[in-house]
C-alpha cells in the first residue's frame, strides 16, 4: 500500500461506512469489508506517518487467533486470509493484500470487553491509590507489572471520542442484560487464558487485552480485530520483570518517544522520525513472527 493510502484509502464503487483510527470499514450488501490501514495513533491522535505493514500484521494476527480459536468461540469472520476475494473487489487486490476481512454484519454490543492478567497502565495507577483495580480489591504488595492472582474481566464504555470509561459489571449488565453480561465475561475470560498461555510458550506475556463482541441473530459473536499489538500490551517473556514497566511489542515504543516531546497531546500530532518508525514496524512484524511461527511475506 502506498504512502498516501497510510492516511486515507478508498475504493471508488464501494461504500466507505467508517473511517477510524486505524481501520476503514466498507459496505458489501450483506457484509462488510475491513480494511486495515497503516496509521498509527497515540493519546487518541492520529500521526500524520504511519508504520509500514502495520495493517498487515493486525489481520494477519486476527486471522491466526480466529483460526486457533473459532472450534470453541464463533466469531464474526467469513473468508480466510487465502480464500479469493470477490468480484466486485478484484480491481483493488493489491490495496488490500493481506489487511482486508469479509465479515458478518453483527450488532456490536455497547461494551468492551477487557481482560486484564498484569497489574499495568491505570489499572497499576488505581492500584497505588486504592489497591483496586477498576474497583476490584486486590491483595496488598503488588508490584507494577505483578501479574495478578486471577485475571479480571473490568468492562468499559465505548467512546467516540477520547477515552473509553471503565465501569462496573454490574454498570454493564444495565447497558447490555445479565445473560449476555454473563456470557461475554465468560468468554473473555476463556479467549484471554487459552491465547495467554499459548503465546508464554512463544515467548510472550499477553498482560492485558481487549475484545469485542455483537449479536448476530440470536447469538454472542467476537468480532473486530483480536489479540493483536494494538488492542492487547504484548511483553517479550524473556526480558519480564515485575517492579516497573515492561518493554513491549505493541505501540507503547511510540508514545515513550512522543512523551519526550514538547506536544500538548492534541491534533496535528508530530511527524514521527524514521527510526522510530523502523523501530516500531520491526516490534509489530517479531510479534507476528514469534506468535505464528512464520515469516510475514510482504
């Protein structure tokens, strides 16, 4: 994909629904098409550069951990990453090489579904102030980075802009009903434990994550992207160590870069420079690697 696509990607004849931080969603009819792009944001920022094959990487690992985990949780995905694309969207194979999914038309529910197994970002912060995290008390002598004794399910709001706001479960079961309230704990909890324990045994901690679910028909699906270095914090298991923050496969490279600058954290967000970029890019393709076993071929 070219440069210019990194900050904008259309594809003339087919339906644009959505144009978000990082992903476009278009229109099929009966389906629709998610389109990965290069951009990165930080503190809610779009940066005017992105990161090569960023896109690549995110539905590439979508795809692997929908494969690993579809057999005991049914998701919203419809083709596979080597099955033909349809007519209507041939012309523009090449845009969309390795960073498109055809997926269900699902309901999504009005929650995000967190899972948290380490003691890391504000839920480290809650901890030093109240010993609780998302107002679950835990046990006193933590350290930042612990991992803790259970993991947690803490839901949040979905934001349209700015921050998403955690809440209760039972702020949740409000918003959504206790059945599905119940449902989608449970099944993050089942995703979460089953993909942390497979990604250790390849040398990384999956400290936190975030999943989404919708309604399609009369039952619970997960849908958008999974398990990936933008919606999880991914630390090398091999350089872990509890007491203070972890380095880290996902975008947290590029925030430390930005908190050294002189940016008040509002658009435009600053240029990011080449070595940042080369560096950020090379974290997310190793998590690709050390997950799957396998090269990415761009």
């Amino acid at each position: 994909m070219s440069d210019s696509a990194v900050l904008k990607l259309d594809l003339p004849g087919i339906t644009k629904l959505k144009s978000g931080k990082v992903r476009e969603v278009f229109d099929l009819g009966d389906r629709f098409l998610f389109v990965a792009s290069d951009r990165i944001s930080a503190f809610d920022v779009i940066m005017p550069n992105g990161i090569p094959h960023k896109g690549a990487v995110l539905t590439q690992i979508s795809h692997f951990w929908f494969d690993h985990t579809e057999a005991f949780q049914p998701n919203h995905r419809l083709a596979g990453p080597n099955d033909p694309l349809p007519a209507e969207l041939a012309p523009f194979a090449e845009q969309l090489r390795d960073r498109s999914m055809i997926v269900k038309k699902a309901r999504p529910l009005v929650i995000e579904c967190i899972v948290r197994g380490y003691l890391a970002g504000s839920g480290w912060k809650e901890y030093r102030k109240n010993r609780t995290v998302c107002g679950i008390p835990l046990p006193a002598g933590l350290q930042e980075s612990s991992e803790l004794p259970e993991p947690l399910f803490t839901p949040s709001t979905k934001a349209e802009a700015g921050h998403d706001e955690n809440i209760s479960f039972d702020r949740a079961v409000d918003l959504v009903g206790r059945e599905i309230a119940e449902q989608v704990r449970e099944a993050s909890l089942r995703i979460y434990l089953y993909a942390r324990n497979y990604a250790r045994e390849r040398g990384i901690i999956i400290a936190d994550t975030k999943f989404e679910f919708g309604i399609d028909g009369d039952r619970v699906i997960l849908i958008d992207e999974v398990l990936t270095p933008d919606s999880s914090r991914f630390w090398p298991a091999d350089e872990y160590e509890p007491g203070r923050g972890q380095p880290s496969f996902d975008k947290q490279f590029v925030r430390d870069y930005l908190e050294t600058l002189d940016w008040d954290k509002t658009p435009p967000g600053p240029e990011l420079p080449p070595h940042i970029v080369e560096r950020t890019a090379a974290k997310y393709l190793e998590a690709y690697e050390r997950l799957t076993g396998r090269r990415l071929i761009l």
